[in-house]
C-alpha cells in the first residue's frame, strides 16, 4: 500500500474562531495518518518499539490553498516518499470529499528514528532493513524539500512557558504539534484572528520535556510573515515561519 487515505470530518473542536480547521489540529490529524500509514508498511510504532526506537517529526512544511470549514469533509492521503540521508521523507495531499481532484494542502515532511533510551538518531535501514526503500512511493505534493530555516539573531523576546503535562505525549517529550500552537498563540491577535494561513514550515532542532521553560521570540520581515522560535536556555528548539493571506 503504497498510498494511504483517510477522510475526515472538520469538527468544532478543530476550528478556529473563524471557523476554519487550525494549524494544529491538521498538524494533529496528519500525525496520525503518518502512524496509520507506517504501521500498514510494516514500520509503525510497534515494530519500533521493539527496538526501544520511535519516529520523530523534524521538519514539515505545508501550503493551504483552502482551509477547509467546520463540518467539511476532506480527505488527506499520505506516502513515503523515500530517503534523503538520515531523513525519512512523507509527503501529504488534501481534498475536499466534494472536489477529490483538486488538492486544498500540500505538505512535506521528514522524519527521523530516535533511540528512546539514548535519545541519539539512528539510521532507519540499520532499523528497518530494506523495507524503508522498498515501499518509497517517488512522487511529489511539494517539490520543494523542507529545508533548514535560519532566523535572525536580534527576535523580541515576547514570552515564556512552562512545559506541562499537557504537552506531553508518548515519547515522553513534547509533542509536534504543541509547537504550532504555542507559536500561535504569540503571535499578534489582530493577525491570528482575522487572517488565513498561506503556508508554514516548522523545523523541530531539540525535544524539551515536561517542566522545561520555553522562551519565545518573534520577528516579522514583512506584514503577513511572522518568524518564532523557542528557546531553552539559549538553545533553539522549534523554529517556524509562517505566512498569511
């Protein structure tokens, strides 16, 4: 199965105040079928955890041609798209149920297997053996690969956070798509409120855990991009960028 699809209902705890599916509920949804898709290639969580390993996200970069609505339905289909060193490439293509031929979202990603006792990456055909270029599917939803972000040095520090248990997920470190809404959630509300996202790209550089503060920096090269990134005693974490309408 080299392609997988899932159709999903826009719920109203997935909206917006504007009624449009969030950031991080797509980024919540497209985890999951990530999961769901691994596990029907043979190399899901289970199979991983075997081996005391785990994938983790370090970078995703999405274009939203349309966000789709509360009660819309909408399908997301994912595949493996291959290996680019380390990196495990996913690629993921939305539609609305009613237009399947025209994609809402597009989106890239790359992923990496992490030793859950050492916390150290690993090469994924040391884990998975030639499975993980067997079942590459080689096409594109976004030709342009998630590339490193590189942020000015002199952000305005807005805010902290606290990791808490909420942030929490099975890994044991906070999980990816708490990220994306905390990053929302500094930005300017006059923005968040009122405008549509164009696209984003979030890079992962370090996991925090609970009870980690987080400090949070913000620069806006232009009137609809904003930059964010967390800090943890200086060290990057998550950086993103993200562009409005």
């Amino acid at each position: 199965m080299n392609k997988y699809t899932k159709e999903l209902t826009v719920l109203s705890s997935e909206t917006d105040s504007n009624k449009n599916l969030k950031i991080y509920s797509f980024l919540c949804n497209t985890q999951e079928l990530a999961n769901d898709h691994a596990i029907n290639l043979g190399f899901g969580y289970d199979r991983l955890i075997q081996k005391e390993c785990a994938w983790v996200l370090s970078r995703l970069k999405a274009k939203f041609l349309y966000s789709p609505k509360w009660q819309d339905k909408y399908t997301i289909t994912t595949w493996h798209k291959g290996m680019q060193g380390l990196f495990s490439v996913r690629d993921f293509s939305s539609s609305l149920a009613s237009d399947p031929g025209n994609p809402v979202i597009v989106c890239t990603s790359s992923w990496l297997i992490m030793d859950l006792n050492t916390r150290r990456l690993q090469r994924a055909e040391h884990v998975l053996g030639e499975d993980i270029f067997t079942t590459a599917h080689h096409e594109d939803a976004m030709e342009e690969a998630c590339g490193k972000l590189v942020f000015p040095k002199d952000m305005a520090l807005v805010t902290s956070h606290k990791v808490v248990l909420s942030d929490i997920d099975m890994n044991q470190h906070t999980n990816n798509a708490k990220y994306m809404e905390w990053a929302f959630d500094v930005l300017p509300t006059d923005v968040t409120l009122h405008s549509e996202v164009d696209e984003f790209q979030i890079n992962f550089n370090k996991e925090s855990k609970i009870g980690d503060i987080i400090d949070f920096h913000v620069a806006s090269p232009d009137d609809n991009i904003y930059m964010v990134e967390g800090k943890r005693d200086g060290e990057s974490i998550f950086q993103t960028l993200i562009k409005f309408k």
